[in-house]
C-alpha cells in the first residue's frame, strides 16, 4: 500500500483528502454527469471504484436496490482479480479475510460398495509460479463492501445512490451529455418518481435482466441448460473428513456436490445437482426448497453424515449460458464512425453456469477493462477510438467462458464411470481431475490473450503488456496501467 504522496495527513491512510471543491458527501444527482453506471454489482463497483480515482471526471451509480447487498451469490475469488484488488490497495484484506483454495480434493463412488464415496484425487489448486496471491473464497457482498468503502474514501467521495431504477436510456443526437437516462425512485419515500439525467457516457451493469441492454434492442442468445444446481451456504456438523477443502464429489445415483469451505473457518456453501428440469414447466425451479437441497447433499455424501444447524443462504441457480452479440451500442455498420455511448458489463452481456466459479471475476474484469479506457478518454489523455476496444476485447473473452464452460458444465455433470458396467457411459474419476488440472490457467484468470489493436500489439516483443516475464516464466497481460503508482505490474483486464 503506498500513500502519502501528495503531502502528509494524519488519521486513517487509506481516507484520501477530498479533491478540491468536493464536499465530503457527494450531494443530489446532477442534471448531466460524465458517466452513469447503472448497478452495483461486482461490474458495476469495479468501475465505479476506479472511476472515482478521477475527481475530474463525474461519475454517478444508480441501484434500484435500498442499500448494499448483503448476502449470497458467488464467492470464487479467481488469483487474477486478487491482482486486480491490488491495484486498488485491498488485496491483503482479502486475503486474510477469504479462505484460500490450496488444494482441491475429489471423491467418487467405492467400486466395492457404490452407495459409499471415497476419495479418489487430491490435486495443488493453483499451478506454482501463476500468482503471487492464492484462489481465495470470499462472499460476493464483501468484495462489492471493499470497493464500496474503497469510492467513499477516494478523492471523489463517490457513493452509490440507492432506490434508483433505470427504465429507459437513449442516445440522442452527438451534444456533450448526448444519452439521456430515465430512471423511477424505488424508496418507500418517493416511490414511482421519475428521474432524468443527461450522460456522456452509460454503463449497464444491471443484471441479466438488464434494462439497459435492452434499451439497446440487444438480446442475451443462447442455450438455456435446464439443469438446476441448488446452493446453499450452511453452518453444519459432519464426519465428511474434507469439510475444509474444495471437494468435488460424485455419488453413484444421487448426483454430484461441489463443496466450498467459506472465510471465517466454520461456514460451508454446497452447491448440489437437483437435476434435469422440464423445459415446459416454468415453476419447476420455484418448486425447489433450502430441504430438498440439503437432502440431496446427506444421500450424495452416505455413509457420512451431514446434520445442517443454520442456512445463512439459499437459492436455486439454473443459468444458460448465453451472449449478447455486442457490448456497446456501435451496429457493426457504424463501427469506427461514431463513439459508442452505452456500453454493458457483466451479467448484461453474458452469463454462465457457476460451476467454474468465473461470473464475479468476468463481470469485474469487464469493468476494469472499460473503466481505465473511461477515464483516459474523458480526460482527454487518448482518442474516444480507445472505446471501441471494449466490446471486442471483452466479447472475445465471454465467447471463451462461455465454450469453457459448455464443455466443463458437461464433465461435472456426468455420471462417475462403473467398473462393473463397463459398457455404461461415465466419466472416469481421473479424468475429472485430468481436466480440472488442465483448465487451471483459464480457471485462475490468466488466459486471456487478447488480438493485436490500437493497444495491444504483435507477440513479437513486449507490446502494451501483452506478455511479461514472471519470475521464471511468460505471464499473459495486456495494456497500460491505472494505478501504476500502486501497482507492481502494469496491466490492464
Ligand atoms: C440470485 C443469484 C445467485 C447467484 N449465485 C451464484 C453462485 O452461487 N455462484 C456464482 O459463482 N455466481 C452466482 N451468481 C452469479 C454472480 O453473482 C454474477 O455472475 C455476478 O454477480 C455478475 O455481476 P454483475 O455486476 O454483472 O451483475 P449483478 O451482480 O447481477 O448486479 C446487477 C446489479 O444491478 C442492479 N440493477 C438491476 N437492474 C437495474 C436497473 N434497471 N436500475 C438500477 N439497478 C439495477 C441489481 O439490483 C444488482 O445490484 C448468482 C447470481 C444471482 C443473481
């Protein structure tokens, strides 16, 4: 952490004085802002966390919830977004804060008694020499708390503002503020009041279901998997003897658990395989309850015990894995004629089982790509051409997930290979291993490679950190730096 470079001041470090002219509260939305964000997801925060280094630059972000999340969700912190936090001074935080994901351990049916699992792998989690930080497990509503708490204390003193739901967004003619956003209060207080504001530029990072993509006329396409997967977080007592490492686990009729032990040492999430679902009956998925998912994890882990003392959280997770066709507003016929304005992130553009624990981290490193790229161009340091290399750059790298995770969606869900029914179809255990082993690099987030452009050259030499040598060996990075001062890398998502 470095600080102090503009001058000393006493008290908390990490609370940098407010840019001249700011107050310390950000006080009521403006008619016109640089940048609307729309959302406080793990997108949403990134962005909004980086812009707010920027007091120059006004930034304002919506939610159409009251306040903060606070519970449940994804909590697979990938080693690259542990860099990311970094970048923001917060890695260490995380890291002691979070469970680290050293080794994951694997079981199967016994082949001398099927209705029993024992364990049949153990591997290293994370390859040596990937990261100098570990795959750590923290809940999604402490990563966005860090960030959050990381805007309130920037020289912005951005904060988000809650109760505010986008309906509609429109990019009208090319003035300076030319998107104009309709937004309709959510709290009790003023509820249905009609808000507008004019933006430079709109980020949706409001969900799958997002308002703004849709203002857009794009869509989500893709295959919906009805498949349900249940999870829940739970504080319990077992024999199960891996209780405290990342297990993937296979029964022979009951189907399948991935087991993550939480930060704080006791709790648990369980993510457990309730099945096909009907693709005709639509309340299939409402029907499930926290019950039926924790009896599905005690018959998957027989003979040993599971006697569940306090769910925390709970939910039934069916998603598709599907992609919006572009992430800006730019039709490909006006692609380098006009300056996209509306851009989505996260969710809003794709999204993708759980299994491989990538939804956060994707959906943060989309914010970060296009958050820097923001900030360079309203402060005129780079051509708004920089802009367009969001959509291509990160579209790129959700088609790659989204065929991973096809691929990896089906392995996990296979049944466990029967020496007895040798012409049974089935996944042989090591091979389940052989693959988790192999998707590592992509799974701890340093796969991406994106193609030459404007800031990203050939694989001839070092260009815009495409590759940098760590320690001993080629890392695959990409583009200039935010926070270079804080940073020990230069880097870009
Ligand atoms: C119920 C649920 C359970 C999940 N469980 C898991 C899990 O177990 N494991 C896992 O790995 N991943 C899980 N995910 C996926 C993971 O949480 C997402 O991939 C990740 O949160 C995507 O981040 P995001 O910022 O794109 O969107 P989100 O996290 O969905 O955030 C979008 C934000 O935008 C706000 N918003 C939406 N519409 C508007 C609007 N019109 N105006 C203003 N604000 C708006 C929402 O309230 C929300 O705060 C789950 C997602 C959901 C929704």
């Amino acid at each position: 952490m470095q600080f102090y470079l503009d001058g000393y001041h006493p008290g908390d470090p990490e609370l940098r004085p407010a840019a001249e002219g700011r107050p310390d509260s950000q006080g009521a939305m403006p008619e016109e802002v640089d940048v609307l964000v729309v959302g406080t997801g793990p997108a949403g925060v990134v962005l909004a966390a980086q812009l707010a280094e920027f007091p120059g630059i006004t930034t304002r972000v919506v939610e159409r919830r009251e306040g903060p999340l606070a519970l449940g969700q994804a909590d697979g912190v990938a080693c690259r977004t542990v860099e990311m936090f970094n970048a923001f001074g917060l890695a260490e935080r995380l890291v002691r804060e979070g469970y680290w994901v050293n080794e994951t351990v694997f079981w199967r049916p016994d082949d001398q008694d099927r209705s029993r699992i024992v364990r049949s792998g153990r591997v290293q989690d994370v390859a040596d020499g990937l990261s100098e930080y570990p795959h750590v497990i923290v809940n999604q509503a402490r990563m966005q708390d860090y960030l959050l708490e990381h805007m309130r204390k920037s020289p912005s003193r951005l904060e988000p503002d809650y109760g505010l739901e986008v309906t509609g967004v429109e990019v009208e003619g090319s003035g300076d503020y030319p998107v104009r956003v309709t937004m309709r209060r959510t709290d009790a207080e003023n509820p249905s009041e009609e808000v507008t504001v004019r933006a430079k530029y709109v980020v949706g990072c409001d969900g799958a279901r997002s308002a703004v993509r849709r203002s857009m006329g794009l869509e989500l396409r893709g295959d919906a998997r009805n498949h349900a997967w249940g999870v829940a977080d739970v504080l319990a007592v077992t024999d199960f003897p891996d209780v405290r490492f990342k297990a993937a686990i296979q029964s022979a009729q009951d189907g399948n658990i991935l087991l993550i032990p939480r930060e704080g040492g006791y709790l648990i999430r369980l993510y457990v395989d309730l099945g096909d679902l009907d693709p005709a009956d639509r309340e299939a998925r409402q029907r499930f309850t926290s019950d039926m998912i924790i009896e599905a994890a005690q018959r998957i882990l027989h003979p040993y015990t599971l006697e569940v003392k306090d769910i925390a959280w709970w939910s039934v997770y069916e998603v598709g894995q599907r992609i919006a066709d572009r992430f800006d507003d730019v039709v490909p016929e006006e692609r380098g004629r006009r300056t996209p304005r509306v851009f989505i992130a996260g969710d809003a553009c794709h999204t993708h089982s759980a299994k491989a624990g990538q939804g956060m981290n994707v959906s943060m490193q989309d914010g970060f790509n296009l958050g820097w790229k923001l900030a360079a161009v309203l402060e005129g340091r780079s051509p708004e051409s920089l802009l367009d290399t969001y959509s291509g750059e990160r579209h790129a790298v959700a088609k790659e997930l989204i065929d991973f995770d096809i691929r990896w969606s089906k392995t996990v869900s296979s049944r466990p290979k029967d020496p007895n029914r040798p012409d049974d179809e089935g996944l042989e255990p090591a091979e389940l291993e052989r693959q988790f082993v192999e998707a590592g690099r992509f799974t701890a987030g340093f796969a991406t490679d994106y193609t030459p452009s404007m800031i990203t050259g050939e694989d001839t030499r070092l260009p815009a950190g495409r590759t940098v040598p760590f320690p001993g060996r080629i890392r695959r990075l990409s583009g200039p730096a935010l926070h270079a001062r804080r940073s020990r890398r230069r880097c870009h998502f």
